[in-house]
C-alpha cells in the first residue's frame, strides 16, 4: 500500500525553557531546534514522537547540527531512542567535532517508533544555531528481516509496502495463523499387498500443524505387517512422552503408540487386515520425518508337487492366500479335470489355507478313432492300433477303382493337440477319386470290329442302362465320376405316340420314373454284378433344343454312387474334339438288323467324320448339323460300310431315313483314331484357368462332355 501525503515542513520555535513533547504521526516530516536557524534558548528540551504505521520503520537525518560540545554530551545533545533502545546521542559541531555529529549518518528505528530528543543545559558560553533534522516512513522487507522465527513463512515470503504474506508449495494448504503451511493427508487409502508409506516431504523436513491419516485396507484373510526403516526422525520431548509430534497405528480394538524420537519401532505385526496410521505435528520443528514398508501375508496353503508331464508356475517353497498357480502339461498332454479336458489348468490358495481345487492330471493327447474315408481304408501304423499323441494311420484308396486325389501319402499323425494331421491337406481328409478309363478286361484288338459283334463282360464297365420302373430299357448312357450318368437329353422325354416322334418341353421324365442299371450285359437277363441306382435330379444342357438336338446331352445325378468293381466304372471325360478320322467304339442295345433288338450290349468300330462333311452328305435330308455336334461313321458302300439306317430306340419308331442322333456314351479318343482307357487320373483332377483343381460336380456342369451324331447312313448307337 503505498501512501499518498501532501508534504510539507514542520518547523517548531519553541522559546520558553521548559520540557516539551510533540507528537507526529506523519510519514514524512521536518524537526528543527527551537528558534532555528537563531541560536536555541538555554535550558530548554523538547522531545518528539514519532509514530508511522506497522510495517513500516522510521529513517532521520540532519542537513544541519550546531550544538555546545561536551565529554560524553553532558550539557547540550540530541538523543535518538525506542521505547527500550538508545539508538544515537550527538552533540557539538559539524566543523570540529565530528566524532560526536550526526554528519552524513542515517539513524533507522527498528520498528515503527522513534524518539528524538534535545536538551540544553542552563547556560552557553558562544551562540549556537541548533540542528535541522528530517525523517520519513520506508518499507520493512519481512522477508529478509524477520528476526522472530515463529513469524516468519513456512514456505514462500512475499513483501509489499507496508506488510508481507505468506504462501505454500503446491499439495499444501496455509494455516489459519497465516504463515505456516500443512499438509492435506487424511484420504490415502492403501489395497496393494504391499507398499511404502512416508511422512510427507520425507527425507526433508515434514510440514507443520498437520494431521495425516493413511488407511490400508487388505481383503479379509491378510495379516500386515510393519517395518520401520532406519531413518526415524520425530520431534520429542527429553521428559515428556511425545508431547509434540507422533505416530499412532490403529489395528481394529488395539491402539500402538505413540512412537517420536530418532529410533524406529521394532516391526509390528498387527495381525489385522485393515489398519489406520496416524501422523500428526505441532506448528514448529525442523524434524525429517519417517518412512516404513508394510506387507501382507496370509495363510499358507499345502505345497503342490506337479502332476506326472506337467508343471506349476509359479513353483515356489511357499504359498499363501491369494497366490495363484497354473498347471500346464508337455507338449502332447492336456489336462484333465473332472474329465474335461484343457490347455491349462488355475487353482488359487484360499484364506482358510486349502487350495481352490485339487490337482488336475496331465493325459495324453488322443486323436480318437480315425474317421472312415469313402471308397477307402484305414490302417494304423503304430503298435496296438494307439491313437494317441505321435501315433501314425495311413488312409488308402481301394484300388485299383479308385485313387488319391494329389497323389498324397495318406499318412496322418496324431498331434499335440489331439487332431489328425497331414503334412499337406492338414486335418483334411484325403479324397478318393474313382479311376476311369481302365476296364480289367481288355477286348481283342487284333482285328477291327467292322460289322458289330457282343461286347465282351467288363471291356465297357462305364455303360448305364436308363430303364423304366417295369424294366423296359429305353436308353443308354455312361458313368462319370462316382454318381452321374450322362446321356442325351431327347432320351428323357416321353413318347406317347409311336408314330410321332416329335419331342416337347413338357413332356420330360421325372426322375422317379426310372432307374440306373450299372453293370449290365444282357437286355432282358439280369447277373450278379449288376447294380440298380435311381436318380436324384436331371440337369440339361442349358442350350439344349429338342427341335434341333442341339446341345442334345442331359446328366442325371444318382442318389447315390455305385460301387466300382471290375464290371462297373466311370468313363473319362474328353479332353477335346476327336481329330477326322480318329476311330470310337460304340456299344449298346439298340435295334440290329431287321429291327431286332439284340440281347447282348454289342460294339463297333467307326471313324469320326469331318464336321464339313458330314453337313454337306446331311443337307440333302434338310437335317442341320451344328458344330457341338460329333459326326461319325463310314461311306455307304465301302468294305467296311453299314446298312443305311438311323439309330432306332425301343418303342420310338426312329426311321433311318431321318438320321437322328444317336445317344452316345462318352469315349476317350486318342489321336492316333482308336479308342484308348487311361488310368483316368488327369481327367478327374482337371484345373480350370485358374489353376485350381475343380470338384467332380463343378467340371460336369461347366462344360458337357462331346457327344456323336451320325452322318447319313451311318447309325451310332448307345443305346
């Protein structure tokens, strides 16, 4: 605060000769000797009292000192005093007697009072003028001058005209005197099992006038334990028990303490779960304090001794409540608890010193009983047929009517994790594809079938007769993959008129109206090695004309596959168009001569015709050939011709004159021109562009198989 004063100069002529007192309470001002600048009267003295506001002290100085000059100042002086100090006493004058002169001296008074006093004594030899003194108010800087401790700032001083203040450090609070500064520390609560608790600033000094509450509070079944480290600084008192500053420590019903002084507590066990600490300091002290470590323990629980292939972790000497162990077994084991089984295995110590369960059992992994594998076998490759960790199976195909799919090994391990494992497919199982294309028997190559003849039994194990429920055959077809049968689509309609033929959308069979006959050698007579199928569902050609014939093929999924043995398996699908001349065999039961159907499937030799040409010798019928069409046959009148006829179908009336297409298995051409069975390995594991190995069903609906049509004259039938 800074005062604002008008100034202005006191001058006192004080003439009559006896004691006088002023009283100023200015914070500036003037004193003069009476009659200044005339000499001053004798035996006179006035004193002046000086008053300014707390906070300040009071400075003087004279501009001019002429006084009588005596030993000691015994006759004439000024005196400058407090209330219980003699500050100055000057006499004489400024020319001569400088020891006793004010001069350029400043008296300041230790606080807000001064006291200035002149006497004269009753006589003076010289004339003398006096003095002219001058005072004014400064600013005391409590921070730095503060002599009394117990006034002073705790923490940070802050000086202003006429005063100061006090403030604290961050995390204190200042005390209502206005100067100390303590610490809020009533809300520490402790949950940790373990922990260090110190008084606040500790090493350093610890704050004033401060109660400090620290709470540890553990779930029921601990036990918290104290120590007290070495450092253990609390004011004391030499008569009195911890008079000032203490530590209690509250553990339910019983109280310990209160402890002060330079030596730490011996550890305390407090055998509770929950703890009060309790700190408290008076308002002055420079004393550093204490710091202590607690923990908790509880109730020991057995020792565990990990199971046979397995382990613990953590596996200690000792455990107590809450501690935690995992059991784990080897690789190739699981544990085994209440007959489930687990990778990993928790138990936890209890307050009442029993573990939470007991000990699992470690078992070895076991992959089971191997699954079946369709149109294959298992066998095991370790001892006692085990299927537990490590231990090894082969799958196989049962050859020779079926193969492994990617030609692998087939061997699959038991693994750690109780799965059957192969180091391709993983736990995939492998897949058995049937092998086409290779009939057990073979036929008599040595002479060219020219003029039909009965097949052998088991030289065209592919061939499915398409029969009515009642028996009547109707049509042929051949086995693809392990369940469908492909055929021309006019096959599937219906005929009821045997003078018209002509084909309708909305007259197709349904696919309970007739049955798959693999197997089969005689028309009318039926063998052992025969094999009746029904049909699930029928797809066609989705460009299929019953018009036209174009695109004239249908395949029939079977409900379910028949069993391939040496009579009955699949034919190879083509892997493109037979070249001109390339010789097929074609095979059936459709009518011979004199329209007589024969009782024996019977084959023949032909050659594949050219597409131009087989146009050019049908244009004349009006019959249009379209390019997914498949021409075969020989010209009428060679040594190897045949009667002019079409292909007839029981009970359609077919004229041979119309030369319609006739309904024919697929067979694997080579380019050679003669009919040749391979294993069937590449057809069945064809790729599409992508290069991906596509399934069975996927490779017959994306592309039909060729099909035969025959040229003019020149019947082909499957029938």
């Amino acid at each position: 605060m800074r005062w604002l004063l008008l100034s202005h100069a006191l001058c006192f002529s004080l003439l009559k000769a006896s004691a006088h007192i002023v009283e100023l309470n200015n914070m500036f001002g003037q004193i003069q000797s009476p009659g200044y600048p005339d000499a001053y009267p004798s035996d006179s003295e006035v004193t002046w009292n000086i008053t300014v506001p707390e906070g300040f002290r009071i400075k003087l100085y004279f501009m001019h000192f002429n006084l009588e000059s005596s030993y000691l100042c015994e006759y004439d002086y000024v005196k400058v005093e407090t209330e219980d100090q003699v500050l100055a006493t000057f006499c004489g004058r400024e020319t001569t007697d400088t020891e006793q002169t004010p001069g350029q001296e400043v008296v300041l008074s230790p606080g807000s009072f001064m006291s200035i006093t002149f006497r004269s004594d009753f006589s003076d030899e010289e004339r003398f003028t006096g003095f002219d003194a001058h005072y004014v108010a400064v600013d005391v800087d409590e921070c730095t001058e503060r002599e009394d401790e117990e006034l002073s700032c705790d923490h940070h001083c802050h000086n202003y005209i006429g005063g100061y203040y006090c403030s604290c450090r961050f995390g204190y609070i200042l005390h209502t005197d206005n100067r100390t500064c303590r610490v809020e520390c009533s809300d520490n609560i402790f949950t940790q099992r373990t922990g260090v608790i110190t008084s606040p600033d500790f090493p350093s000094p610890y704050p004033k006038s401060s109660e400090c509450l620290y709470t540890i509070e553990l779930e029921e079944g601990f036990m918290i334990s104290l120590q007290f480290e070495d450092i253990f600084d609390i004011e004391d008192h030499p008569e009195v028990s911890c008079p000032y500053d203490y530590i209690k420590i509250k553990a339910g019903p019983k109280v310990l303490g209160p402890f002060c002084g330079e030596k730490a507590p011996e550890p305390i066990n407090t055998q509770s779960h929950s703890i009060q600490i309790l700190f408290r300091s008076d308002n002055s002290g420079e004393n550093r304090g204490w710091r202590l470590s607690y923990r908790a323990t509880g109730n020991e629980c057995p020792k565990l001794q990990p199971p046979v292939h397995g382990k613990i972790e953590p596996l200690q000497t000792i455990y107590s409540f809450k501690d935690q162990v995992l059991i784990s077994c080897d690789t190739g084991y699981k544990v085994l608890k209440d007959n489930v089984e687990m990778d990993t295995f928790q138990m936890e110590c209890l307050k009442d010193g029993t573990w939470s369960n007991k000990l699992p059992t470690c078992k070895i992994a076991d992959c089971g009983a191997p699954a079946e594998l369709e149109n294959g076998v298992v066998t095991f490759s370790t001892r006692n047929n085990l299927t537990t960790y490590k231990s090894e199976i082969r799958y196989s195909c049962q050859r020779p009517y079926y193969k492994m799919l990617h030609n692998t090994t087939g061997v699959y391990t038991c693994s750690a994790q109780g799965i059957w494992m192969n180091e391709v497919l993983g736990r995939s199982q492998p897949t058995c594809l049937p092998v086409c294309g290779i009939p057990k028997f073979s036929r008599n190559l040595l002479a060219r079938i020219i003029n039909g003849r009965p097949a052998q039994k088991g030289t065209t194990p592919w061939i499915a007769m398409l029969s009515h429920l009642n028996g009547q055959p109707f049509c042929g077809g051949s086995l693809l993959g392990s369940k469908w049968i492909v055929t021309a689509a006019h096959c599937l309609h219906e005929v009821p008129d045997a003078e018209d033929v002509t084909l309708h959308d909305l007259d197709l069979l349904s696919p309970s109206a007739f049955k798959i006959i693999m197997g089969k050698l005689r028309r009318t007579q039926s063998d052992e090695n025969e094999q009746s199928l029904s049909v699930k569902q029928v797809f066609f050609h989705p460009l299929y004309n019953p018009n036209t014939y174009e695109n004239d093929v249908a395949l029939l999924e079977l409900s379910r596959g028949p069993v391939l043995n040496d009579f009955v398996m699949p034919i190879c699908l083509p892997q493109g168009p037979p070249e001109e001349g390339a010789v097929v065999i074609v095979s059936g039961w459709g009518k011979q001569f004199l329209q007589r159907f024969p009782e024996t499937l019977m084959e023949i030799e032909i050659p594949i015709v050219d597409y131009h040409i087989c146009r050019e010798a049908y244009a004349p019928l009006k019959k249009k050939v379209t390019r997914d069409m498949i021409c075969a046959g020989e010209k009428e009148g060679e040594s190897r011709s045949l009667p002019t006829a079409g292909c007839h179908q029981p009970g359609r009336g077919t004229k041979p004159s119309k030369g319609r297409p006739a309904d024919l298995g697929a067979g694997r051409l080579n380019r050679k021109g003669r009919n040749e069975a391979g294993d069937g390995e590449e057809d069945q594991e064809r790729k599409d562009s992508t290069g991906e190995v596509t399934s069975e069903k996927s490779v017959l609906r994306k592309g039909f198989p060729y099909f035969l049509s025959p040229s003019p004259g020149f019947p082909l039938c499957n029938q």
